[in-house]
C-alpha cells in the first residue's frame, strides 16, 4: 500500500516578525500548512515569544507535532516490527497507524 501524504521530513518555519505565520513545508519546499498568529503584545516579534506570552503556544505545539508527523509516523512502523502480540499492546499500535492513514471523518 501507498501512503497518500506527501512524504516527510518536513519542516516548520516562521514567516515575518509581526504579526506571523507558521509555515509547514515538505522536503521539496511544497507548502504543506500555513498558519497565521498574532499577539496582544507588540514586543513578541518571534514564535518563541509569542509563544508564552500571547495564548498561540497550543497552535504553535500543534503545529511542531504536524511539521513531525510523517517521521512519527515512520518510527512507529519500525518499532512495530519488533512487537511480538503476545508480549506487547500491538493492536493499539496497528490501530494508531491505521488512524494515521485513515481518511477524515466527515461531521
């Protein structure tokens, strides 16, 4: 089977000073998300600022945990192939790759 996503590694970048975006691009610098932040206090020019200080840190942490996704993804296949299913959890593990792979619900 094919993995329908646009393989990784991919990386998160910030785009201007104030306010900000959050870019997230594929190996081949193809955008692959782009969120724009903003903060109350003008002297949070950079995401690590704004971060703490402006209420973004959750959209900024989500947005780390996209930019990694298809190599925790990768990892977790690998790791996979050492579970014996007597020994561990392995159907949570296949559930989770399979949620990863899964189409969006609609609602």
């Amino acid at each position: 089977m094919t993995d329908k996503f646009t393989k990784g590694p991919w990386k998160l970048t910030q785009q201007g000073h104030w306010p900000f975006s959050l870019i997230t691009r594929a190996a081949d610098d193809r955008v692959i998300a782009f969120r724009e932040l903003a903060s109350d206090n003008t002297s949070d020019k950079l995401a690590r600022h704004a971060n703490a200080r402006s209420g973004n840190a959750e959209v900024i942490a989500n947005e780390t945990l996209r930019a990694a996704a298809p190599e925790l993804l990768e990892a977790l296949r690998y790791a996979r192939r050492f579970l014996k299913p007597g020994d561990h959890d392995t159907a949570y593990v296949d559930a989770v790759i399979a949620k990863a792979l899964s189409t969006p619900a609609e609602g």
